[in-house]
C-alpha cells in the first residue's frame, strides 16, 4: 500500500536522495512560500466574524496546499543509485551445517525452512529476474551449487566467517550486488572474529542475513561451557567451572565422570530467568596419569535434546612433587606452622633454610648434604630447580646483586612464583622495595625510616576475587565458606605494603576497628609478572588460626596448602608440550605448542626434537613439527588425527647423543559435536553481519521486500536515475485532502 501512494518502492527513498530537478533557486522558494503565507494572513484577518481557531485551521490548510503546490513547481526528484538488471550477481549462501537439520516435531528443518520461505516469497524468483543467482552451501567452507535440491543436510562445524570471505572473493571478477546469507547464525568455527568482521565490511558487499530457527530454545539445558586446569599434580583438589543455558529450570546436578567411573556430583540451583548460570564443581586431582573428563548435566523433564548436556575434557595429572624453597631469617611460629601444613601433601615438597646463626643455615626437606649447603641457591640452576620461593623475615642484604637478578629472573624468565612474608625484616623493613626484585611485586614496599611491621590485631576477609580463588575455597558451599572465613581468630601483627601497582589482585584483606573506625587493608596481594607471579602476605600470624581453632579443624592447613599449590602449579616445565585446547571437536588438525629450554630457562642452540602420536586405538597419527622462527625455544606443532579417539602426543628433545627429556600430553578428538551445542537463533550475530556490511537482517515471514533492498544496493554495477516524485499519488492525495478538509470545516462552520 505504501508503494503504491509512493510510487516507488520504499527502498529507492531509503537510499536515493532528495534533490530539485528545476535549477531554480531554494531562497525563491522560500520566499514565495513567506509572500503566500502572508497574503492568507491578510485575507483572513479581514475576516473579524470568523473565530481566531477557525481562522488559524483554514490558514494552516490554505498555506499547506499552497506550499506544496509550490514546492511541486521545483520538480522534486529522487536520485538514486541501483544495480543494472541482468549485469550482476547475487550469491545465495545457505547454512548447511549440522545445526540446521534441527526440526521441531512433525516440522520441517531449519534448512528447510529457509529455503520453502525464499521460495514462496518470491523472493528467489524476482532476484533472478533482475540478476545472476549463483547458489552456495557452506559447513566449514562454501562450495557450490546447481540448485537448491543438492543441498546435503551435513554434520559439519559453521565457519560463518571462512564461507563469506571466500563468496566475496568473487567480486575480484565479476560483478556482485549483494549476499543472501540463510542461517541461525551458530558461529563456531572462529571464523568470524573482529579482523574478519573488519574484512567483510571493507569488501563493500552488502549482506543480507535471513534468521531461522527459534530464538529462544524451548525446555532445553545446554553445558555451554566448561573449564578445567590445564595441568595438576597428584592430589590436589581442582574445580571445574560449568556454565548452563537454561529456561525457567530450578536446578540441575552436574556429574563428573573420570572414564566410567564418578568422581564428583553436585546439584547447582539455576536463576528463576532464563540465562546463563556459572557454578564451580570441586572434584579430586587423584594419582598421577590422564584424566578423560567426561561432565554431564541432568536432563530436565521432558527434554528431548541431550547431546548438549555432555562436554568433554582432558587433563594430565602430574605425578612430580612440585617445590618451594622457604628462606627464613630467624626461628618464627608461622615457618614451623606452615611447614607442618605442608607435610602431610604429597604433592608439595617444601624445601627450607633458616639462618640460625649469621653464619649458619638450619636445612629441612633436602634430598642431600648438598643441596643449599650454604643455606642460599649458589647458582641460576639451583633457584630455577624450584617452583616456588617463599621469603621470610630475612633482609635484602643478605643476597648478593647476582642473587637478586636471579630471583627477579626466577619470576619473570622461568614462570615461578615469589612470596614475601611480613616480618622484623621481611618486605619493605629488609629492604626489600630497593632491589632489582621489587619490579616484579604487586606493590611499592615503602622503606622510610618508620617501620612498617606491628603488633595490630585484625581479621582476615575475603575480597571478591578471593571468593573465586581456590585459595579461598574451605568449604565448597559459598555461605558455609564465608561463615568459615568470619569465624577465624584474630591476627596479631601487619605490615604495612604501600601503594598497590595496576596490576595487583587483592585476595585478603585485614579488616582492623569496628563501626565508623573500620579499615581494611590489602593482606594478601598478588599479580602476574612476565611468565611468573609475585605475592605478599602482611601477616606472620596466621599460626595463631591453628593455635586457636580445635585440633580436628584443618582450616590453617587447608588455606596454606591451598596457597602453595597456587604458587607452584603455574610454574612452567623446561620441557612443555601444551594445545591450544585438551579437545577438539569436529576438527582433524590438532595443534600445539612445544617448548625446549636448558636449566636456567633459556633456549638450547642445536636441539633436534622430535614429535610421535598415537590414538588408543593403536593408529598412528602423522605430526609435523616447525621452529617458530623467533629463537626462543618454541615449536609449532600440528598432530593429523584422522578418526576420533584419545591421542597421547609425546615430545622427545635430544643434544647430540644425549637425551634432554621428554613431554608428554593426551589430547581428544569427536566428531559431530560443536554443531549439537547453540542450536537457537543467533539474531545478535546475524543483525551485526548485516548492520556492519552494509545490509540488513529479515525473518523468514518478512522476505518480499529483499529483492528490492539488493535492487537499491550501490555494489557491483550501478546505473543512476533520477525518479519524478511530483506525480506520486501520495501527492494528488494530499492536495485533495487539504482542499478537501478546508472545505468540510467551512460547510461544518457555515462559512463558505
């Protein structure tokens, strides 16, 4: 209807522009309008019988009619740019990926019924009038086709991205108006990131996006996300973090599966909205291997969609002790407190030296007489055997300047973990906040002449970011953890660490005073630093937890313990084999990341290293294996895995004769998996394709005027023409609606 009284279609007004066909002057316009509108005020004003309202009315219509009929005499013309007919292309690109075999009960497929609506629209019929269709199909690439009958119906991933770079590339030899891209939109091929987003927009091809299938999924819970540590040691407690896509669900239980075997349950209460839900479900580490994750959700009622409860995962247990040397300046409680927390782990091994004497240092946990004979690390090597380095109440003074370099190199080059603990002469009081080492902390140790340590009593509160650390973690129930950390006893010193740098991450903070005179200050502080990470602890009390909590509570050792296996787990191997991800899913080409590095964590000249796979199924898997080209020790790697299965990838590094070592990392492949998770319409995505590339998005039961929207497009090969806009029968409406008008309101008032 609006064509109609337009007399042109509304996509040539949205693009054309408005313009004056006569030459004449727009101020002659102008002023005429001004004349007229002054002669109908002057007319009407010698009136006096008539009311001031009627006179108003009539003087509107009068003026309007007289305003367009002016306006008429200028020929108003729209110039607009369109594309010539039977000169162009347009590529029709249709989603052919697993997620749009979906079909409701009795119902057609999403790929169906994008193809039904283009067809019964018109649509497909008056862009081919117009221009060349040239039709493609796209999983993970686009591929050609003779018509819509030869569409496949695959299992395949959608790489969204990878099909419209490669329709695009068209345009370098042949004319192209635009792209019809039918599709629910499910990107996960991460093909569509903002670089490519960026190289759609500058191929100056409009996209116009049709959206299928359901926005919103009807009773369905999906595991849209799990994540899990990348490596562990044997023993440790690890939690994995499951986020649920639900729709008005209560609850769910989430299992973990080690294999068959359950190793791990736990019901998550879901919000009352539709959404997204992120819980963390603690599950044991257990002896040294591989770990194939299997994470699945409860279905809910009546759920008939359950490949997308289930997610997979593997992880690489370590069966290595990781290791911590403690140097400590003088016999504290919190040195014997701590090491009697950490005796009882196996996976720790928690070397210490403390200075008895000025000249003699009290060694425990050592393999032999000789290591740390003389109580500090007298080589780059010997620090960089270990994982960890805690710093007790000992001044900067008693490590020489190489010392130094070396414990600021041990956090930044070789990816360790430093922890300085509060004390007569710890952190800033020691002289801490002068040495090449004060780069790397979390804060800026104050060193003026007023020392910073005390006797202050204060309680240990967890901070946001403490609450998610595993840190924090004494009970796995968020409100029994929190009761947990309010019940603990008073500490009895602090000291104080300066302004915290940009980067810092308060864990703890010690809240001292009540009411109006309560302050909190940062007690546990970290941040990452190069490949490692720095920490301060502005307490050496925290013995008191254990002294003053009964025998049976393990809270003082659980947190120590918990803190040391964030300080070491991090820590990075010399030799290190590490994917980009532990599972690959609908992906043959596996890739990874190898690293060789001699014992102070530098780049070995002249290593040969060599790359075997396997699945468990016994095959064999071809692995290539390429420098990277920057001398830094890393290898790429890519590891073929032509059928699905569970692959062990093992690293061999040699000098000459001599063995390096190895690295070894298991890895799985599945097929048909990506395309059972996001299968709802992701409108957000297709508007955003569409909006960026110049084209727009339609729903399937909107489609007639797509043929137009390509006709206004201004790619590929454009005429341009100038419509008449004065004999729109808009226009004639309009002028017999105002005479009209004016004519109706004088009969009704009696003053014709």
């Amino acid at each position: 209807m609006m064509e109609f009284l337009l007399g042109q279609s509304m996509w040539a007004f949205r693009s054309g522009e408005l313009a004056f066909a006569r030459g004449w002057p727009l101020w002659l316009l102008f002023a005429l309008a001004a004349a007229g509108l002054v002669v109908i005020v002057f007319t009407l004003l010698r009136r006096p019988e008539l009311p001031v309202l009627q006179r108003l009315a009539i003087a509107t219509l009068q003026f309007a009619f007289f305003a367009l009929l002016l306006t008429l005499l200028w020929r108003p013309v729209l110039n607009v740019e369109r594309i010539r007919d039977r000169e162009n292309v347009v590529a029709v690109v249709i989603d052919d990926s697993g997620s749009m075999n979906t079909a409701a009960p009795n119902a057609a497929s999403w790929r169906e019924q994008g193809v039904k609506a283009l067809q019964d629209s018109g649509a497909l019929k008056r862009i081919g009038d117009s221009s060349e269709l040239r039709l493609f199909s796209f999983t993970d690439r686009a591929k050609s086709l003779e018509s819509l009958g030869d569409l496949g119906g695959n299992s395949g991933a959608t790489h969204i991205g990878d099909a419209l770079a490669t329709v695009t590339q068209m345009a370098a030899s042949v004319p192209m108006a635009a792209v019809v891209l039918v599709s629910d939109g499910a990107e996960n091929g991460s093909s569509l990131d903002e670089a490519a987003m960026s190289r759609l927009a500058a191929a100056g091809i409009p996209v116009h996006t049709i959206g299928v299938g359901p926005e919103q999924p009807a009773n369905d819970l999906e595991l849209e996300q799990l994540q899990v540590p990348d490596s562990a040691v044997a023993g440790e407690v690890l939690r994995a973090v499951v986020s649920v896509r639900h729709q008005g669900q209560r609850s769910t239980r989430v299992r973990l599966y080690d294999g068959d075997r359950l190793i791990a349950s736990q019901e998550i209460p879901l919000a009352e909205q539709p959404g997204l839900t992120t819980a963390s479900v603690e599950f044991p580490a257990g002896e040294a291997g591989v770990r194939d994750l299997r994470v699945t959700l409860d279905p809910a009622r009546n759920e008939t969609q359950l490949a997308n409860n289930t997610r997979r995962a593997v992880l690489d247990i370590d069966g290595r002790p990781r290791s911590v040397l403690y140097i400590e300046g003088e016999p504290r409680w919190e040195y014997k407190f701590m090491r009697r927390a950490a005796d009882d782990d196996r996976s720790l091994r928690v070397v210490s030296s403390m200075r008895a004497t000025p000249n003699r240092f009290y060694r425990q946990g050592v393999k032999s007489g000789d290591e740390l004979k003389d109580g500090l690390p007298v080589t780059e090597a010997e620090l960089f055997g270990f994982d960890a380095v805690i710093l007790g109440s000992i001044e900067a003074a008693a490590f020489s300047a190489e010392q130094h370099e070396w414990l600021k190199s041990f956090v930044d080059r070789r990816g360790g973990s430093l922890l300085l603990l509060a004390g007569r002469d710890g952190m800033g009081d020691g002289g801490w906040g002068r040495v090449p080492v004060s780069q790397v902390l979390p804060s800026k140790l104050p060193g003026g002449p007023q020392p910073g340590y005390g006797s202050r009593t204060s309680r240990a509160r967890l901070t946001e970011y403490g609450r998610e650390s595993a840190i924090g973690h004494l009970d796995a129930d968020p409100a029994k953890n929190e009761k947990l950390w309010q019940e603990m006893p008073t500490l009895s010193d602090f000291q104080n660490i300066g302004p915290l740098r940009p980067g810092a991450v308060v864990l703890l903070e010690a809240v001292a005073g009540k009411n109006e005179s309560q302050r909190a200050d940062p007690l546990l502080v970290m941040q990452r630093y190069g490949r490692g990470s720095s920490w301060l602890l502005a307490t050496a009390t925290t013995w008191r937890w254990q002294m003053r909590l009964p025998l049976e509570d393990q809270r003082h050792e659980l947190f120590w313990r918990q803190l040391l296996h964030a300080l070491t787990t991090p820590a990075p191997e010399r030799l290190s084999l590490l994917p980009d991800h532990s599972v690959y899913s609908d992906e043959s080409s596996m890739q990874l990341e190898a690293q060789v590095l001699d014992e102070t964590f530098k780049p070995v000249p002249g290593v040969a290293v060599s790359i075997t796979a396997s699945a468990d199924s016994g095959a064999v898997a071809p692995a290539t294996i390429e420098p990277s080209g920057r001398d830094d020790g890393r290898y790429r790697v890519v590891v073929q895995a032509p059928v699905p299965g569970l692959y062990r990838v093992v690293m061999t590094a040699r000098l000459g004769e001599r063995t390096l070592g190895e690295a070894v990392t298991h890895l799985r492949r599945e097929d048909g998996v990506r395309e059972q998770f996001g299968a709802y319409q992701h409108r957000p995505m297709l508007e955003r394709i569409a909006r960026e590339t110049g084209g727009r998005y339609w729903t399937l039961d909107d489609l007639a005027g797509l043929p137009d929207a390509i006709r206004y497009s201004r790619a590929g090969m454009v005429e341009r023409q100038t419509l008449d806009l004065w004999n729109m029968p808009l226009v004639f409406l309009l002028l017999v609606l105002l005479k009209g008008g004016e004519w109706l309101l004088r009969r009704h008032w009696r003053r014709l």
